[in-house]
C-alpha cells in the first residue's frame, strides 16, 4: 500500500504507507462518533467555564493574516469563522483521525486560534485541532469496558488541555485575577542534582502543591523536562504526579486532579469546577524532602524500590499491584539521575528521572473489574472501587474494595476494607490487620486514613438489614477461574509517551464532517476522516497510488 497523501487540488504533499491498521472502519468511527468524542465535550463542558461569547464566535482576522489559516498542514479553518462566525459557541474545534506512526500513540491537539491583544500578547485559545490515530489499538476497545474506555478519554482529554491553553507557548499571555499579566512571568528554577529545574509559581498552583505535599516552603510545581517533540515544559513532573492526567505518559489509572484545575484558573481564563476533581493521592503529606529532594530509600520511604527481585507490591498511589521496575542499564545514567553506586543502575522509566518504583502490572489494577479476573486469593476482589494494600504477611499483595466515612454512633472517618465477603475497619492510625481467608491468614497493612480518605473522598456509612456496608456500584463478582497465585507476569513498561501539541503534523484528510454543539461551554466540531473501507478493499480515502 504504497501511497501518497494529497491536499484537496491533487499537490502531492507528504509521503506516507498506509497499513492495514490505519483503515478508519465503521467500528473504530462509532467509538470516535458516537462515545469518544461526545464524552471528551461533556467531560470539559463540566469542569470548565468561560466567559461566553458575545453573538457568534468570529475569529481575529489579524491573528490569522499574521499567522495563517492553517491549523495544521493542509488542515485550514474556514473562512467564514473570520465572517460570520459560529452561533452560541465559544470554541471552535477540528476533529481529524489521520494515521500516527506509531500505533501506541491515540491522539495529539494543539490551540490554533487567539484574539491579539496589545503587546502582542494573545487571548485564550479560540479554536484548535484533535487528531486521532486510526491505528490505534485503544480504538478497538469496546465502550462497554469503563477501565479502558476510560483510558482513551483521559488521553483525549489530555490532548484537549494543551489546545486549550496548557502549553508553554502561551505561558506569557496567561491572566492575573486583576486582568493584568504576570509581570515576573509563571515560572521560577529550582536546583536538582546541579540540574535546574522550571517550576509553575502562579498562586493557585503553589498554594495547591504546598498543602499536598506537606511542604509550606514549595516555591512552585515542577514542569516535566523528559522526553522530546514539546513534553518538556508543557506536563507536571512524573516524578512527583505519577499518573495526574496532565503528566508526560499515559497511565490506566490517570486522575483529574485538583493541581491542574487550579492551573486552570491561574491562566485567568477559565473557572474550574471543583466537584469534578477526582481522588489523587500519589506524594500526599510527603513533606519537603520527598518532594524537592532526588529520590532515594531515605527520602522516598515506601515509593522507592532497589531490586527486581523484590516481592510484588502496591504501586505509588496503590491502585496496583506492581513490581519493582529497577533496571540494568548498558551505560551510565546522566549523573543527576544516579541514585546508587553502580551508575548504570535506575528505574526502567527515564520520566520520572529513572527513581525506581513499583510499577503495575496490566491486568492488576484494582478498579478494572476485568483485571485478574478469577483471583480471589486472600479474598480479593477487583472492582470499581478497591483499592491495592500491601501484605505484611505474606510478602505480596491485594485488590480489595475500599470505603472511607464515619461509622454509626462514631466521630472519627474511618478506612474500610473487604475481605472475602466482610468489612474490617483499619486502626485509624493505621497498622496491622490480620484476616482469616481460605487462602489463609492475610496480614494486610493499613495506612493511615488520611491516605485514603481525603476530604473529598469521605462518605457516611450506612448498613443494611445484616448490619454490612453495602457496596456502591456492587463490583463484579470473582470469576471462576482458579489463578493459585499473582502470576509472574511480564512486566508491563509504560505505556509510549501522550502525543505533545505541534505544529508540524504535515498530513492531510478529506471526508464529509461530523458536527456538535454540545454543552454549557458550546464546541463546533469538525470531524475529518482518515483512512476509510472501501469497495471491500482496504484503501486509504485521502490516498492515491
């Protein structure tokens, strides 16, 4: 399938062999259509706001004979945006699947459209552009799986936050409460290693990180300085977020967390809503060292790990079972990322600067019902609601539904967990709880409550007519498999790195668009298809021998 991509006149512009997997089908439009893409509009019509638009949404016309009408190559807005505009809307959005490479990578946006304000400054994004990747994998998932559905909208939901204004490139035009601009601008430099560091210090931001961490003296948020193609500067650290859903690498378990939502804010732009923040604990009440400090068995205490040997146990924020991902390298590691005396020696992941962690494995995260499936070993259970706890015997550990709140009669918020079909109640300080299961006796550590139970995570217990806390969303009953143990699976790296915005995507589409206007915060979305099936052959649309 040697073909060539051409814009709409016939001028060849870019070379390309389409695969196989590249055909956009009728299942993988579906998924896009009618679950990815209204989700990912009714996700951000939720958390955000904006001051809407007064009449139709009509672009700068000096912004674009500045710098063109191109969104991305070949890929133009049209004109009658600088015309007449779009009614009740305050974003305009293209939407285009168009073949990736590489076939981990779903989807990357950029913002491609800003009113110029004096000073040559621009306004918050106006229109931008998300490009799926036909041959993506996570396309074939079935929307009926919430785990993995979830993780394709957090991606596009990822992409979505750099297209509307979480990029470097903007950071100077970001807004003050006052409507003014940060005179010192939004970064400062912290020192790791004799590495520097660039940290965000707007005010929400530090004021968010220092109350997480447990560190009053936190100067700022640290921005990823990993990878290539843009990631640097435009993510938080992954050394000190993990799976937040604006870090450098895609994850199974991303959260939406109140650190980018007060970002949001600081841009003096949007105003975020705080209900939709979802539980994010990785780092919480670490304190200083743990937090400004290189990783190390002293500073990182139960995160950090120095054997691939080592038993399995729970990943950072413990929605895992994980394995330790400590790696023999061929070469010395970059001496700020040296940890132990034999510099070749790190964590497998270079993004969180190679601090090795216990890292999950595919199949063992706690809130995929369909994870290990049939594992009830020491009374396990996988549901949208458990949690990972470590074992203090055996060494190992385990996936157990898990509730926080404040028990009848009682004043104190508690952590309960249930274990082959009973709810214990955890030490509120934590400490050892053992459990008689037909696997045998489990010693299961409990952290302390404030682990599990942030303000936003608490709930009242109430009990049925057998005096048990009934479950929410009642996870999926075991299977009836019979799995003797955790199985010695292969190690699961992380998943390639989520697609930073750019401005050279040198593809082009043709196709008949899809349109919606959705929501509180109204998108006008154009949706261009890549590679279609045609004539019982698999063929690409927009390609010619």
């Amino acid at each position: 399938m040697d073909q060539s991509y051409t814009t709409s006149s016939g001028t060849t512009t870019n070379q390309y062999t389409c695969q196989t997997s590249d055909v956009l089908t009728p299942a993988k439009i579906s998924m896009l259509k009618n679950y990815v893409i209204p989700a990912l509009l009714e996700t951000i019509n939720n958390l955000l706001q904006v001051i809407s638009e007064t009449g139709n949404l009509v672009l700068d016309s000096q912004y674009h004979s500045t710098y063109g009408m191109n969104c991305r190559s070949n890929l133009a807005i049209p004109s009658s945006l600088l015309s007449s505009g779009v009614p009740s809307s305050d974003y305009y959005l293209m939407v285009t699947a168009r073949p990736i490479a590489n076939p981990n990578v779903l989807a990357n946006a950029l913002p491609c459209s800003h009113r110029i304000q004096p000073g040559n400054r621009f306004s918050r994004p106006l229109a931008g552009s998300i490009n799926f990747n036909p041959g993506a994998a996570a396309l074939l998932y079935s929307p009926n799986k919430p785990f993995l559905f979830n993780q394709i909208l957090k991606t596009a939901l990822h992409e979505m936050t750099h297209a509307l204004g979480f990029t470097n490139d903007l950071f100077s035009d970001y807004l003050t409460p006052d409507g003014g601009y940060y005179a010192a601008g939004v970064t400062t430099t912290a020192n790791y290693k004799g590495e520097t560091k660039y940290l965000i210090n707007t005010p929400r931001v530090v004021s968010y990180a220092q109350t997480h961490y447990g560190c009053s003296s936190l100067t700022g948020m640290e921005l990823e300085d990993q990878g290539s193609n843009g990631a640097p500067g435009s993510h938080w650290e992954s050394r000190l977020v993990d799976s937040e859903y604006m870090a450098g690498v895609s994850s199974p378990d991303s959260q939406v967390s109140a650190l980018t939502l007060n970002f949001f804010e600081d841009m003096g732009w949007y105003t975020s809503n705080f209900s939709m923040v979802e539980e994010f604990d990785y780092g919480r009440g670490e304190g200083c060292a743990w937090a400004t400090q290189p990783c190390s068995s002293a500073t990182w205490n139960r995160y950090w790990c120095q054997s691939n040997s080592a038993a399995d146990k729970c990943n950072g924020h413990r929605t895992a079972v994980g394995r330790c991902n400590y790696a023999q390298y061929t070469a010395a590691l970059p001496s700020q990322y040296q940890y132990f005396s034999d510099p070749a020696v790190g964590g497998s992941n270079n993004w969180p600067d190679y601090c090795p962690v216990y890292q999950g494995y595919s199949n063992t995260y706690c809130h995929d019902p369909d994870g290990l499936v049939g594992s009830t070993q020491y009374g396990q259970t996988y549901s949208n609601i458990s949690r990972c706890w470590d074992f203090v015997s055996p060494a190992s550990s385990g996936c157990y539904p898990t509730l926080c709140g404040v028990l009848p009669g009682n004043t104190d918020v508690t952590v309960q967990v249930l274990i082959s079909g009973s709810w214990r109640t955890c030490p509120v300080g934590g400490g050892n709880l053992d459990v008689s299961t037909s696997s045998g006796t489990v010693t299961v550590l409990c952290p302390k409550v404030e682990f599990f139970c942030s303000a936003a995570g608490k709930v009242n217990f109430t009990f049925n007519s057998n005096n048990n806390i009934p479950i929410p969303n009642a996870p999926t009953a075991p299977g009836t498999r019979t799995i003797p143990g955790l199985p010695d699976l292969p190690f699961l790296p992380p998943l390639p790195q989520i697609f930073p915005p750019s401005w050279n995507f040198n593809l082009t589409t043709i196709g008949d668009p899809w349109t919606w206007t959705i929501g509180s915060i109204p998108f006008y979305i154009v949706v261009i298809g890549g590679c279609l099936l045609l004539f019982l052959i698999l063929l690409c649309c927009c390609c010619k021998k």
